[in-house]
C-alpha cells in the first residue's frame, strides 16, 4: 500500500479542516430552497408530523427550505434530534 504525499493531501478538501464548502447551511441560504420539496421530505414531514400529533404541520406544496425547517422542529419537537 502506497501513502499518499504530505501535498496531495492537503490539496483534497476532504481533509481540508477550513473548507467550508460543504457546511450546513440556513435553508434560507439554499439556492434550490425554493423548489418543491423532495418525495423523501415531503414521507419524512408527514410521519414526523403524525409522531408528533401536528398534522397542520404537513401540507404537500411546500418549498424544500420550509420543508426542512419544520422537519427541524418536529425532530426536536419528537425527541428524534
């Protein structure tokens, strides 16, 4: 097995601890948060929102950003943060 260079590696920006390419961001700062939500957001928001007996909570034509701020709540909501 070869080792990769001292270079090489720090060149790759998964290795790279100021990259911050990839941090989670504010889904108002996504530039896809307007889209529709995603099929496997919308199944997660609808359990969620049974789990937590807040059916007013799901409603099929939200946004993928305010999908995911209420998938955030109702995960705190139910404990499963």
């Amino acid at each position: 097995m070869t080792r990769k260079s001292d270079e090489t590696q720090a060149e790759n920006p998964k290795v790279d601890p100021t990259d911050e390419s990839n941090r989670i961001k504010d889904p108002d700062e996504w530039t896809t948060g307007n889209e529709p939500m995603t099929g496997a957001q919308a199944s997660y928001l609808k359990t969620l929102s049974e789990q937590a007996k807040s059916p007013e909570a799901f409603e099929p034509d939200l946004d993928k950003a305010e999908a995911s701020k209420r998938i955030d709540a109702l995960r705190q909501e139910t404990g499963k943060a």
